[in-house]
C-alpha cells in the first residue's frame, strides 16, 4: 500500500493539517533566497521541489476529501450520544484536535511513576471492578464536590458585593449537566497499588496506564468510564499517538455495546469491523 492510500484510510483531519504545514515549510524552504531567482538551480533541488509540491497538493486534496466526509450528521450523531451511527474515522476526526508528544507521559510508565496517586483510602468510591487475565482491577474517585463559577450571557465572571465569584448551585450544576464530584479516576491492582489514572487535563481527556498494565483493555475502560461523566458532544481533545490508539478502541467498544444493547449499527459503520470476531456474534 503507498503512503496516500495509506494516509486516505488511517489519517484524521488534524494529522492531514500538521503533514501538509510541515510539507509546506519544505517547500518553502526548498526555493532560491530572496534576490538570487535569476540564478541557475542545481536540477537536484528543482526536482525536490516538484516532488515535495506534488505530495503537499495531495494531501490538500485529501484533507478537502475527508473534511467533505465529516458530514454534519455525523458530528450530530456523536454530540446526540449515538457514536456508533458514525465511523471510527467520522469519530477520530471529530474527537482528535491536536497532538502531544508520546514522551510526554514517559515520566508514569512504572509504578514508581505513578506512586503520588497514593492508596485507595483517598478514593472511597468504587467505579467499577473487574477481572482483567489474572488480576482483579479496581476504578476509584475521590469524593470530592466541584465547584463552578457563575457567568452572565457575555462571559465575564458574576461577583458578589464584596467582589467575590459566585458559584452555581446544585440545581443550575445539574441544569448544565455539570459534574457535581471530581471527575478523575484511579486504577489499583489487587495489591491496592494506583496502575494508572483518567483526569481532567485542560479540557482534553487524559488516561494513562503504567506499561505492565497495558494491552488488556484497562485503559479503553477507563476512558470509558470516565466519559459517562460528560456530555455527549465534549471533544477528547488532544491525543499522543496511543491516545489516538485508544480513542479507535474505544469507539469499538462503543460499537459492541450499541450491538449487544440491539441498538441499529449502520453498515457503514459495520464495514469498517466486518472482519473483527465479534461483529457477526452481535449483529
């Protein structure tokens, strides 16, 4: 397979957005300085040049071609809470705004990593427990209120008479479907030791899980769960390449939820999964 058939099947709009800048300062950068036009041109770089234009056109047509697919119902089926009657690249391109470098969580891949996430006793609510291959996981939160400031329609703060902020009461939290708890979550393993964790990061959804504990469907539950607690239409956000990894697995799962819940999967949702072992179990 070439790299555009590859990168028309796998790429998200962001991913297609950030190749064709980077192109774009090659090709730049692969013309004459300013005041030597008239100079003769080694046919190497000339030959650069047209090979470089002509990858960067593709991908500008691709990324029109795709932003085309991100058809408006689509992206209405996602915010609605009906994910699965969009496909995973209907989902990716929603979902995916920008990219973090992969070594960015490289500092949490061990328990040591991780260890400032303390004991269970800090999360007295269980979220979820379960047997992943030999080990019973646990989910927990903290019980911690939230809390909101309060806005006018032209989103300057609303303050008291001494000038302090106002925060939304309990009836206006639930009127925005706010969360009313910390909306962070923590994996422990049998031993009670934090494996992992889902929080809140500056809008984007982060999840991470120590390197042992991977690669057994922990952290595609864990933003799972972590998701229940939000709107339909709220953006993962930004993602490192295994976030991305982790958002297809988690729209998968989502699919086979919607299958066993005898939810209606379109098929051209179901082609994308046609080849998956539990694709004709459920349909």
């Amino acid at each position: 397979m070439n790299w555009y058939k590859k990168a028309q099947q796998n790429m998200t709009l962001y991913q297609l957005k950030r190749r064709k800048d980077q192109l774009g300062d090659i090709y730049t950068s692969l013309f004459p300085p300013w005041g030597k036009w008239h100079e003769p041109e080694p046919p190497k770089i000339v030959r650069r040049r047209e090979e470089v234009g002509d990858k960067l056109n593709n991908y500008d047509r691709l990324w029109n071609v795709k932003y085309e697919e991100m058809n408006p119902e689509a992206e209405k089926n996602i915010q609605e809470g009906r994910p699965y009657e969009a496909t995973q690249q209907h989902f990716l391109n929603y979902h995916h705004t920008g990219g973090i470098p992969e070594n960015a969580y490289k500092q949490y891949d061990n328990m040591e990593g991780v260890s400032w996430l303390g004991g269970k006793e800090r999360y007295p609510i269980l979220v979820k427990k379960e047997r992943y291959g030999d080990e019973m996981i646990e989910f927990r939160k903290k019980d911690e209120k939230l809390q909101y400031v309060k806005h006018d329609k032209d989103g300057e703060i609303l303050r008291d008479e001494k000038g302090m902020a106002l925060s939304l009461s309990d009836e206006e939290m639930k009127e925005k479907n706010l969360p009313m708890l910390d909306t962070s979550i923590t994996v422990f393993n049998e031993q009670g030791q934090p494996v992992g964790w889902a929080s809140n990061e500056f809008g984007a959804d982060g999840v991470w899980i120590i390197n042992e504990y991977q690669k057994r469907g922990i952290g595609t539950d864990l933003l799972h769960e972590f998701r229940k607690q939000f709107p339909a239409k709220r953006r993962m956000g930004q993602m490192t390449s295994s976030g991305i990894n982790a958002a297809k697995a988690y729209h998968r799962k989502l699919v086979q939820e919607a299958l066993k819940n005898k939810q209606k999967v379109p098929p051209y949702v179901m082609e994308y999964y046609k080849k998956e072992p539990w694709a004709n179990e459920l349909v």
